[in-house]
C-alpha cells in the first residue's frame, strides 16, 4: 500500500506540474474577457487618435472631451526589477508583467537597475513586451535610476519610452563567449551579427538611432553624425552604412560620436544619450516621474506575491540544500522499509517543491521530471529486483544526479565567467546535498537503535565470538560441516532479523550475509539458499507440504 502511495503522490506531482501553466493561462484569458470598469472606460476612450462618439460633447464626468484621452486616466503601474537577469529573475519579472495586464494596466513602467544578464532570458523579456505591445495594446516605459547595462540596456530599448536619470548609464552590451580554449572573449562577427540586426530593429521600431544601438553590441563599428542637405535631416551612420552609401555626396559629415568611435561598446549617461535620441526624457527621480508621464499621484508598485518570495526561497542555496538533503533520506528510508510510508510521503514533499519552484523559476521543464523519475527507477531495480549488479544502480544515481543539476541550472553551456560560475555553484550545491546526505545516512545508522521509528531498519549486533568460521549443521543424526567452501544450494538457515532484501542468515552456528530474491521476509523465517556465486547467497522462504511459509 505504501508503494502505491508514493506512486501516487508522485502521479499527482507530475500533474500540479502540467496543469499549473494550463491554469495560468486560463485565469489570464478569463480576465482579459472580463475587464474592470475602469479598463472599458479606458478602451472606449479615443487613445489612438480615434474619436470617440461624443468627442465634441462632455464626458461621463462632466468635462469636455478633446478627442485624445489624457495619460491620467490609462491605468498605469510600476514593476521594479533591481537584480541580474537570469532565469529565476526573468521567470518572475514575466510573472508581475502578466499580473499586470490581467488587473487591467495599459501603462507598465519598468524601473530598471541592473547590470544584464543571460541573453536568451533577456529576448524572452523582449518578445513578452512587443506581444503585449502588439496584442494588448500595453505601453511600456523604462525607467533608469542607475543603470541598465548589458542585457538590461536591450530590455529597455524594447519599451516604447526611456526615462533616465541624468547620471544614469546605458549601453554596454557586448556579447562575450567562451573560445575552445575555455577562455572568455569577445563573440565573432559570425556570433554577433544577428544580435547586431536584432538590436537595430529594436532601435527602429522606436525611433532611435539604429547605428548607436548596434554599437552597443559591435564595438568595432564608428559611427558619424551625417547631414542630409537637402532636407537637413539629421542622421547617426556606422562606417558600414556611410560606405555603402549611393549618393554620399547628399550628405554632409560631421564629427565622429565619441561613445562610438571604435573599440568601445556604446554607453552614455542620461544627458548624453537624450541628446543622441537614445533616451527621451531625463527624470532624476521617482517623485518627478508621475508628472513627465502625465499620472497624477505616485505610481502605484506591483509587489511581488506570496508564491514570488516563496519561488525565491525555494531556489535559494540553503533551502536547496536541505530539500534534497531530507527527500534523499526519506527515500532511502522508503526503499528501506516500505510498509512505514512516511519516508516516502517526505521524499515526495521535498522533491515536489523542488521541481516545482524550479518549474515556476524558468529553470526546469518535463525533461528534468522524467530524468530524475527514471534514475529512482532503476536505483528501485537495483535494490529491489536484480539487487548486486551494480550497472542499474549507477545509472540511476548518475540519471537522478543529472536531473537535479540541469534542472537547478541558469544555462546550459557557459559563455561567460558570470555563467561557469553560475553553473559551478548549481553542481556544488548538488553534491553538497549528496555529501549531506551520506552524512545524514551515517548519523542515522549510529542512533538508529534509539529511533522508535527506524530502530525496525537495524539488524541486532552479532558478538565477534559467536561467529566462528567453520560451524556445524546437525541434519538427522549426521553431523556437517558448514564454511563458506561448503555452503550451497538447498542449505536451510533461520534469519536473523528482517531481509530487506538483504540481512543475515544463521547455518548452525555460523552467520552469512545473505540477500532474498526480491521480497522482504521477516525475522526467524527459515529459508533455504537457491543460489550460491562466491560470498553472494540468494535465499527464499521455506515452503511447507500444505504451502505455509515456514
């Protein structure tokens, strides 16, 4: 029954894993069908330049319409993202994000102070902007108090509107990879063209200089500022841009910008990057910021949730730790006595919360479930069904290991120090589980006598002298001699203590380590060896005439 209780618990795991995103979903499109009151106000209102059908006469409140609704009265909020950009900080940014949307916000200001991250966390952030963008109708304002280097500076270039401090700086956003040589360096031109392109429609959907954007990640290009004399339209153009130019005779150069004038990767403090258009707006504060944004009052600021810090405490180190520390000994202690059930009930807890702060981090998926379900299988084969081969056990220990880092793990493969490092502390952490786990094992086995619950696990001490190496077994009026040369099949001894399946078996006098074929038998059963290969013996239960177990 226990069995089928941990097989369950486990099935019921596995489902909360797969029906948490479904659930998710659904609330986010019931509650996109069902906005508030406030939000149909608001989408009736002519945002877009579309006239209402009382645009000329007064509105709900009594006040003239103009034809444009006002920025106070689209629902904005505040998210404030002050951390490095990896998985488990993106997985919750998104999380805040989409909260938003669902109470109805169509204004979002990201305050942004961060020195960038993971690449491919960072174009997952982007894509979630330009959808709501596109599909919700969300503004997105960045917000840079300190900083937005690296990948931060992308992010913000995916907001429709940069707000910068005057001694804030973005830029920065180089792309470094590791060589074969496992040093770190700056990425190729192959590696970094497409991230280049990637950056300067960024820039374009938004109205900014692409070429200064693009330097922000190809610090080889120098970029001018050109004079159309026709027109007087003035634009930034790489040394690329300028050469492949058909008429350059149209345009007038001017002085190289000294952010991007090679060998450098673009940043700019807020003053300066207003001046190039990279920014639009310079607010030194948060005070100032309802007032450049047109919002009468503070911001309102989306915490994060009760699950947001609990997702934080579950994927810390210590608490990591300690979950795998406890669900491996409980396992253990499952595998060791299946008829307690507690074991097992723990171990499902442990790894179950595991799996699931890691499911809701951005860190784990279905593979790394499956992985580490396999590995438990065959460590159970390995006990349990062709116990002292060995090649199942291995495998499993190796598949459960494997599971637990990769689904701890921020990247994949490392590109960076900041991602070798990264990696190093998920592996460290695990085999600091593992070597906490052998010593839990240890400590257990010293006072497992004076544990009610486990004492069932210990086997009676054998004192040295009543285990001599040569024993005598009385069959009829015959008397044996029974060693470990002479000990074979059809030899019938009396357990001493429980087989689990392993324990110890008495021959007469003598005390062997025995192993059953699988199933578990009791203390003082007589059974008989079926198998004998060097100092391995292969026992099961005697069978009686009328078919009892003797």
């Amino acid at each position: 029954h226990s069995r089928m209780a941990v097989v369950a618990g486990w099935a019921c795991v596995l489902i909360g894993l797969g029906l948490d995103p479904v659930l998710r979903m659904s609330r986010a499109d019931g509650t996109a069908a069902k906005p508030d009151a406030a939000a149909v106000a608001n989408d009736e209102a002519p945002l877009e330049g579309k006239d209402g059908p009382d645009a000329d006469g007064p509105d709900a409140d009594g006040t003239e319409a103009d034809g444009n609704k006002t920025a106070s009265a689209v629902k904005t909020v505040m998210i404030r993202f002050h951390q490095q950009i990896d998985p488990l900080s993106g997985a919750l940014l998104r999380r805040r994000y989409e909260t938003a949307v669902r109470e109805g916000a169509k204004r979002i200001v990201l305050d942004i102070d961060s020195p960038g991250g993971y690449l491919s966390t960072t174009l997952d952030l982007v894509r979630m902007i330009e959808e709501a963008r596109d599909g919700e109708g969300i503004e997105t304002i960045a917000y840079i108090g300190r900083e937005a280097i690296s990948g931060a500076a992308i992010l913000a270039l995916a907001a429709d509107r940069i707000l910068i401090a005057s001694r804030g700086r973005i830029g920065d956003a180089g792309m470094i990879v590791m060589g074969e040589d496992s040093a770190f360096r700056y990425a190729p031109e192959k590696a970094r063209s497409l991230l280049a392109q990637q950056i300067r429609d960024l820039a374009s959907r938004h109205g900014r200089p692409e070429a200064l954007a693009e330097t922000m990640v190809d610090k080889d290009r120098v970029v001018t500022k050109c004079l159309r004399k026709s027109d007087g339209e003035v634009r930034y153009m790489t040394d690329r841009e300028w050469a492949a130019l058909e008429s350059p005779d149209a345009w007038d150069t001017g002085a190289v910008i000294r952010e991007a004038s090679g060998g450098m990767f673009f940043t700019a403090n807020g003053q300066r990057a207003v001046e190039l258009g990279m920014a639009d707006l310079v607010v030194d504060d948060l005070e100032a910021l309802p007032a450049a944004i047109g919002v009468e009052g503070p911001v309102p600021l989306i915490l994060p949730s009760g699950v947001d810090t609990l997702i934080l405490i579950l994927n810390s180190a210590p608490v990591t730790w300690l979950l795998l520390v406890i669900g491996l000994i409980a396992l253990v202690i499952e595998l060791g006595a299946p008829g307690v059930g507690l074991g097992g009930l723990i171990s499902i807890l442990c790894f179950g919360l595991f799996f699931w702060s890691r499911f809701l981090g951005g860190t784990s998926g279905w593979f790394e479930v499956i992985l580490f379900l396999i590995g438990l299988v065959f460590i159970g084969l390995e006990l349990v069904v062709i116990p002292g081969t060995g090649v199942a056990g291995i495998a499993g220990v190796g598949m459960a290991f494997a599971a637990l880092v990769l689904a701890s793990r921020r990247v994949m493969m490392p590109e960076s120090a900041r991602d070798l490092t990264s990696l190093m502390s998920d592996v460290g952490v695990v085999i600091a589980a593992l070597v906490g786990f052998v010593l839990g094992m240890m400590l257990l086995g010293k006072y497992l006598g004076e544990l009610p619950l486990l004492s069932r696990l210990a086997l009676a001490p054998t004192a040295a002298d009543s285990v001599p190496s040569v024993a005598t077994l009385t069959a009829g009026e015959r008397a044996i001699a029974v060693d470990r040369e002479t000990l074979a099949a059809g030899t019938v001894g009396v357990t001493l203590g429980p087989l689990r399946p392993s324990g110890k078996l008495r021959v007469g006098d003598a005390i062997f380590e025995v192993v059953t074929e699988g199933d578990f038998v009791g203390d003082g059963v007589e059974v008989t060896i079926v198998a004998a290969k060097g100092n391995r013996y292969v026992v099961r239960p005697v069978r009686r005439q009328d078919g009892v177990i003797g």
